[in-house]
C-alpha cells in the first residue's frame, strides 16, 4: 500500500508530469463547462476514400522517419558500433571458464553502457522527428481536418474549429513523429472493418 511519503516522492519526481496532467485535466473541464459545442460533421469514410485522405500523413510519416535514419545513423552509430564491440569482447570474457569478477563486472557495465547509449540515441531521434512532424503539420499536413464535412464549417462556431485545428496540429505532430509503423496498424484495422461490413 502507497504512504503519504511515497505520494511525495513521485509528486517530487514527476512533478512536471503532474502539473502537466493536473493542466490537461482543468482545460479539458474548461471546454466541457464553457463550451456547449455540437459534435463537428464529418464526411462519409469508407475503405476506397480513406487511404486518399490519409496519403499525405503516411508519405509524410514514411519520408520522416528516413530523414531521421539519415541524420543519426553517421552521428550515432560509429560510438554504438564501438560499444557493440565492447559488448561481445566482454561477453566473450565473461563466458570462459577463466572469467573473474571483474570480468563479469565489465560485461554488465558494457551493457549498461550501451542501453544508455542506444536510449539516448532513441531520444535524440524522437526529438527530431517530432520537429520534423511540426514543419510538416505548419506546411499543411493534417489528420482529421480533411475527414471534416467541408460544407457545414460555416455553421460551426469560430473557437470550435479553432480548438479542432489546434487538436489536429498536436495529434498530427505527434503521428507523424511516432513514424509510418504506427499509422499502417489502424489503417489496416480501418479498412478490414470496411471490407466485411
């Protein structure tokens, strides 16, 4: 069972997190207090129009994720490669039958060494990718926004389709920066449902 000390201690430790939620929470509470909003029209989706709206994002998610490839891989992989060595030398050590403590000692910090590496190298690549999403979402890119029934924008309110917009820029970004992988699944999901019913 958690004690107040251990609330502490992840308040203390995730603090960010936190607030980060506790703000999500009070503007999520905002718009459903404030705004009395009807549900935006969307077009009619089947499985021959939805790969065409969505195109756009997949060839961007697609085109974003090599770019990202083509950045890390000659900045990172010479040091991971090294320390791949380092792996494979020291388990290599580790696995004789001569093996010390310090043998086994070299090959769990060798290790570490790496997955540290290799979880850094994963943040980097994220961070560029998310850049990557946000120019594509500034130059046009979006999600939801060309699944909305055109015709009826006019009769929706201002600050709705402004809070959408926003919506879909964030979503997009985040999309397009989880890489090309993440869209195939629900597209599939999407067009399977599609083809029984």
């Amino acid at each position: 069972m958690a004690t107040p000390g251990d609330l502490k201690n992840s308040l203390t430790a995730h603090g960010g997190a936190w607030a980060l939620v506790a703000a999500l929470a009070g503007g999520f509470y905002y718009l459903l207090r404030w705004s009395h909003w009807d549900a935006l029209p969307f077009i009619k989706v089947d499985a021959t129009n939805l790969i065409g709206y969505l195109t756009p994002l997949i060839l961007s998610a697609a085109l974003i994720e090599r770019a990202v490839e083509v950045v890390i891989s000659p900045w990172r992989d010479p040091d991971a490669n090294a320390k791949m060595t380092q792996v494979i030398v020291a388990k290599a050590k580790a696995a004789q039958d001569t093996a010390t403590d310090e043998d086994r000692h070299q090959l769990t910090t060798s290790a570490g060494d790496l997955n540290q590496y290799k979880g850094k190298t994963r943040q980097y690549a994220y961070a560029i990718a998310l850049t990557l999403g946000v120019a594509a979402v500034t130059a046009g890119v979006r999600t939801l926004w060309p699944l909305l029934d055109t015709r009826a924008i006019p009769a929706s309110p201002v600050d709705q389709l402004n809070y959408f917009r926003w919506y879909d820029m964030v979503l997009t970004s985040l999309l397009l920066a989880g890489g090309a992988a993440g869209l195939h699944a629900p597209i599939n999901a999407f067009t399977s449902f599609f083809q029984k019913s």
